[in-house]
C-alpha cells in the first residue's frame, strides 16, 4: 500500500505541468561593460578582446550550439574602458550608505552590486546604448556576482593572464 502512494505521488509530479522553468527563446543581445576604478589604470584585456569572446566562434557559438539554435545573442555590444570617476574606496563608502543593499542578504555582496549600479548607469551616461542583459565586469576586487537588476558583475579579472 505504501509502495501504491509513492508510485501514484511520483506519477502526478510527472504529469504536474512545470511552468517555473521555461527556456529562452529568440536572439536576446547582451551589453559588456567595462570599468575601472579612477584610482586604477589596469585594463586585464582590450575591448576588442571581449568583443570576440562574446561574438563569433566563442560565447554567441556556445549558447547557439547548446539551444539548438533557439537561443542565440547575436548583435552583443561591448563599452570600451569606462573610466568611473570615483576611486574603489568611496564606490565602497557608497555601498556601506545605500540604504537598499544593507539587508542581511545583500550586504555581503553591497561592494560589487554598487559598483555594478555605478559602471551601468556611467556608460549610459556616457551614450552607450545598453541591451537588457548585462555583464558588468570591473579591473579589480575577487569575485563574480549576479543581480536581477544589474546581471552579472565580473570583479578580479586581474586573475586573466596578459
């Protein structure tokens, strides 16, 4: 009888429709932004280098081979190196006083979602016209991150070898 009730729960949660989990579909263009903190001259590689490792035989490739097709980011922009204008110790005084990343959950990661708010909102600025998804990646710190609002954020690219 036991066995019945766990084979008829296992069948039902087959034939539960799963709405959660619904695939991209169609050409969505990404934005690579590129920043450095004005106390920072180092640039881990050139613009054009991160223009071909999005496009081509390289990322737009991949998503394109793995969806079949479905999937694919072709018309991806890159920024070239956007100089921010405040040094990496006030984008951190900043992140300590954002009132909005001081949650219990988001204040571990209130560094880089600040400084990915900052690249974003300085490239538009700056007239670079951003697609919806976003990579943020900036020439110091140690870690990746990803936020609904800002994408993923690349910090410590200085482990990439010249």
């Amino acid at each position: 009888m036991i066995v019945g009730l766990v084979a008829l729960a296992g069948l039902l949660q087959l034939l539960t429709p799963q709405v959660a989990a619904i695939p991209r579909r169609g050409n969505e263009p990404w934005s690579l932004i590129l920043c450095k903190f004005k106390d920072s001259d180092f640039e881990p590689r050139s613009a054009e280098w991160f223009a071909e490792w999005i496009s081509g035989d390289t990322i737009e490739s991949y998503f394109s081979s793995v969806s079949n097709a479905v999937y694919t980011i072709k018309g991806s922009n890159v920024t070239k190196w956007l100089r921010l204008p405040w040094s990496r110790r006030e984008v951190l005084r900043m992140a300590v006083m954002d009132p909005r990343l001081q949650s219990e959950r988001e204040r571990p990661f209130a560094m880089f979602d600040k400084a990915k708010q900052l690249c974003i909102s300085f490239a538009e600025e700056s007239g670079f016209v951003l697609n919806r998804q976003k990579i943020t990646i900036i020439n110091m710190e140690n870690t990746a991150v990803y936020g609904k609002d800002t994408g993923i954020g690349f910090l410590g690219m200085n482990k990439f070898s010249r």
